[in-house]
C-alpha cells in the first residue's frame, strides 16, 4: 500500500474537485491510499454520494488554507494548522508522497522545510513534463524554484531530471537537452557555456547538445534543463502562445460566416483534442525534485482527472523510490567532481 | 529621396526574392531608392521582366557572400567583396538604412564594426515585434544580441524599443513591461529585480511591471524588454509552440475521416489568416537599435513580401529619424542617472 498525502484545501476548485480526484485514484488502483488534509466537515462534504473504499481514505483535518498572495515562508512557518503545513506534517510520518494544487511557493518552502534537500543536492528544483509532437513528453528542468543559477546546479538538475525521466517517460538513457538561443557548441550566456562543458565531459549524462526554445516540443529531447527563470520563460511563452492560437481559431470562427461555423462545428473534435494535446496540465503535476519524498504540485486550476493524475503518478514515483535513485546519481557525480561540486555550492 | 541599401545576396531565397521584394518597395513608394548589393549578373537576371523606376535602383557588385557557418567577426574583417560588408560600405557612405535576410550575427557584427554604437547606448539591441491577441503589436527587446546583460543594458533596451514602438506602433507613450517569471514586484532573479528599481523611478519610461511569458502577447504592452537570452527563449518558444498546434491540426486533418476533411476545407481561410497572423516575420524584420544608422535584419526564409514589408519599415525608420530620437532619449537618461550609467556600463 502507498500512502499519498493530498492537500485537499489547495487550489481553484478546492475541496470538491480535489477530494473527487483523490478517491477516483484510489478507485483505479488497489494500492493507493490517500490521506485528505484539510477542513473535515468540507471534504466529508465532497466525499458525500461517491463509492469508495473507505478503508483506503483517511481524513486529517486542518482549520486554515494558504492562499497564493502570501509570503509562502512566512505562511509555512506560522500556520501550523493549515492543510498544506498538516500534509507536510503527515507526509514526514508515513506518507509515500504529497500532492498539491496549492500556491507553488509554498508547496516548493514546505517541501524544502519538513521534507528536506537530499544530502549532496546543491537545489532542489521543479520539472514538469510537456507533450512533444511526436506523441510523447519531455522533461522541463527547473522551472521556476531556482531563478539564480551556477553551472552546478543545472547539472545536478540534469541528474535528477535524468532519474525522473526514466520512470515516468519509461526510456532507459533519457536524451538531455540544454535550453539555449542557438544550437551551435558555442552559443549561449556564461552560464549556458560553462554548463555545456561540465554535461560533456559527465559519464551517465546522455547530453545530447543545446536545445533551441523552438525545439523544445520536437521530440529530439527527453529532458531539457534550464536555470528556474529561463525555465519558466519557455514553459509560459509555450503556454501562451498555443492558447493564443486556440483563442484566435474560436474568435475567428465567432465573427465567421455560416461556412466557417459548419467546418469549426465538424472540426470540433480535432479542435479539442489538439488544444487537450498542448495542454500540460493534462498529465499529472510536476514533481520538485531533490528533496527527501515525492512531491507533485499540480496545476491552481486542475479538476479532478488532473488530481488523479497527479495522484498516480506520486504513487508510481514513490513505489520506484526516485528520491533514492536522484541521491545516488548525485552521490555519484559528486565523488567524481569533487573540485566542481565543492567550488560551486 | 530615402536610399535603402539591400543585402540582395542574404537569405534563402536570395537574390531572387530579395530583389523582386526591393523593388516592389520602390513601386509602392515613390519617395524609395534601392541599392542592391550582391552579385551582379543574377540581380540583373532576376530584375529582367520586372517593370520599375530605373533611377530609384541601383546595382553595387559585389562578389562574395557571407554564410550562416561563418565566424561573424570573422567574416566582416575578411570578406571585403561579401555583399553584407558592401552593404555597409553603401550606408555609411550615403545610405539612409540597410536591409539584409543574411545571417543574424554577421548583419549585427557589421553594424556594429561598421555603422558604430550611437555615443551614450551600452549595448545595441535587436527587437522585432510579435503580433498581439488584440490586433496590435509588442516589440520583444533585446532577442539575442546580448545574452549577458546589466541592469543598465535593459534600461537603455526600454528606452529605445519606446522611442522604436513610437514610430512603429503608433503610439505616444508605449507602455513598457518587464519580462519576468511572475507578476509581483519582487520576482525575478537579481538582474530584474535591479531592472524593476530603476525602470519604476525612471522619468520618461512608461513602466506598467512584470510581464509573465504567457502574457506577452497579451496586448497589455507595446514593448517588452529582457535580456537577449531570455528575449530568444520567449521568442522562439512562442514560435515552436504556435507551429506545433499548427502542425498538430494540419496532422489531425490528415488523420481524419471525411467530416474533418470536409471541415477542414470549409475552415481553411480561416486557419490560413490565423497561421498568417502568429507569424512575426510577415510584419517586416527586426530593427538592430542602438547604432548609427538604420539596420532592419529580416528572416533568413524571408520571401518577396517580407523585404517589400521590411524595405518600407526602414525607410519609415529612417524618415523619422529613430536613430536620432534614440539618441536623445539615452543622453537624457544618462545625464539624470549618471552614477547607475557609470557603474554598469
């Protein structure tokens, strides 16, 4: 049995969608037992009319919600009664792992406080995956919890994301790109360049070169690494720009003719499976890696069938033990890079 | 009389597109003179047929051609006869603006080295301008020129992508965002936030905050200023993303049964002016700001309407003399911050 703390408060359609979600994971598969924090008379609420085993869904509650507009320190700190403080709490005592909807800064303090940094990771960081266009997905690393990088830390993130990759897109030597505004060796700001040399030169890493932001979705790369605000640049111009597209198809189509209507109305099909396609929400959460237990933030706005993807897949990351796989990858590097890993920290 | 000096041997499509391009610039304005620079028998070919204003275009020989493969610096210092270096030979002799498809770093290197930094600006910038979801446009500055910035390049990026925005949007007072992995006023890593301090307290600068990668198309800015390698990402991530749900439709429509083909089909105008209106390049090129003379580097892929688009945009450039206004606008800065313009330069 895998025990999957969720925080039951977090998130725009919180508790309802949450707790839904949560059951429905518990529903798919015989080895999930999810552990709902936060306002009990709420969630009794939700879970009231839906079939579950009840054996396999515990409730703690927890009287305050962190919302987005606060320092996520301070509120980590101070709120000891809020759900996402008591699922840290009941994840340090049993739990496999932790799932959250809530506000991202706080999730990534909360981990980084009660769950812990592995011993030798010098950053944590957050990598969610994106659909490529040849029907798979690829690993963006960091993507926001580290806005200020040194070579290191990029490495590092390759190592973790490398681990990562392996369970969740099941290759067995993920492809790694480097986010970078050229695909030349030469190319790049200074911390691109030194970062290039040192994933060169790594046994265990297979660098495959730079990766243009335009390739990021091509499906040459299985991860692609970046600093957090490089990262998180590519992850919302992407986001962006395809609801952009989606956004100008269906104005078009409002202002359209009768021809236009009829095709858009024959095309629906395509139209929402494409915009479903772009839509990396879709497909679980991202996953902070480097700390001492899973941890899935899953999107502010997800609905149900994102939290049960989030769910299985926090489940499938603790049953394969990535936490201790990324130490010992780390471990590795770092006994073989003494000089680098010691100059950078 | 405003004279454009073409690089006719830059580009894919060279020196055919580029010439019919050139000259259909001067077709459409009267007020247009063209010097086409570039190998001379197949400019003359590719002119023979064509009806035009004999005197407004002009033939300069020039027997090499400069490669995206080549060292830029390498190539401008050696290549004496390249049809790039002529170009500039042409525009400082009595050329009002330069156009050329060629390769990126060669075009910016030679206006650099050859047109020189316009006295007071730190760093040169290149901004091209993205369509926005309101039917408007925001220029992205810089995009790749400058991959290591100081807070000071991307104040004086702000400066001159308004004084640009000014002419070429329209607009009296261009609001100006921050490219940023968040909206709040402390995000971003230690270069933004030092960026955000000053943009805020600075005179003349129409500052309106962070702006998120997902919102840069928004409509909610006419200039958006970033470093050049964060500039790239959001750039070509945006244009990766909006050709993959392109291509994904185009792939669905393939894959489809008869209902989607026959949608598709009726849909068809419509999908084409959406694909038309996300691509940047159809808008002219990109404005190398910060040197002394006019320099538009358009899209390598560029066909004849582009360099028509961008020959234009040049001589409109050059007629309201932005080289000027920019120069100005920098002065004034620098003279009321002289420390900040000290320190960082």
């Amino acid at each position: 049995m895998v025990k999957i703390i969720v925080d039951a408060m977090g998130g725009d359609n919180a508790p309802e969608e949450i707790v839904i979600g949560a059951v429905q994971a518990v529903n798919a598969d015989n080895d999930v037992k999810v552990v709902l924090v936060g306002k009990k008379e709420e969630i009794e609420k939700s879970l009231s009319g839906i079939e579950y085993d009840a054996s396999r869904v515990e409730i703690v509650d927890a009287a305050q919600v962190i919302s987005n507009d606060e320092s996520p320190t301070m509120a980590i700190k101070t709120k000891k009664d809020s759900s996402l403080v008591k699922a840290f709490d009941s994840l340090n005592e049993d739990g496999a792992a932790l799932v959250s909807c809530g506000a991202t800064g706080a999730v990534l303090v909360g981990a980084f406080m009660k769950a812990g940094r592995i011993k030798g990771v010098s950053r944590p960081a957050l990598a969610p995956m994106l659909p490529t266009l040849t029907g798979g997905r690829v690993v963006l690393c960091d993507c926001g919890a580290n806005v200020d990088c040194k070579p290191l830390h990029l490495v590092h993130f390759a190592i973790m994301a490398s681990e990562y990759a392996k369970v969740m897109l099941g290759v067995e030597d993920p492809r790694v790109g480097l986010l970078n505004n050229g695909v030349e060796a030469h190319k790049g700001n200074e911390l691109v360049k030194e970062t290039y040399d040192i994933l060169k030169r790594t046994e265990g890493i297979n660098f495959v070169g730079n990766c243009e932001a335009r390739d990021l979705l091509s499906g040459d790369f299985d991860v692609v690494v970046a600093d957090g605000f490089n990262g998180n640049i590519a992850l919302k111009s992407n986001e962006g720009a395809a609801e952009a597209v989606v956004k100008l198809i269906l104005e078009g189509v409002g202002e359209g003719g009768l021809r236009i209507k009829l095709g858009a109305a024959l095309m629906k099909p395509l139209l929402k499976s494409v915009k479903k396609r772009m839509d990396y929400n879709a497909y679980g959460g991202a996953c902070f890696l480097g700390v001492n237990k899973v941890v899935v933030k899953s999107h502010g706005a997800s609905k149900r069938k994102s939290v049960t993807a989030s769910v299985l897949q926090a489940k499938e990351l603790a049953s394969r033990n990535i936490c201790e796989e990324i130490r010992i990858g780390i471990v590795a590097f770092n006994q073989n890079n003494a000089a680098t890993a010691q100059n950078e920290e």
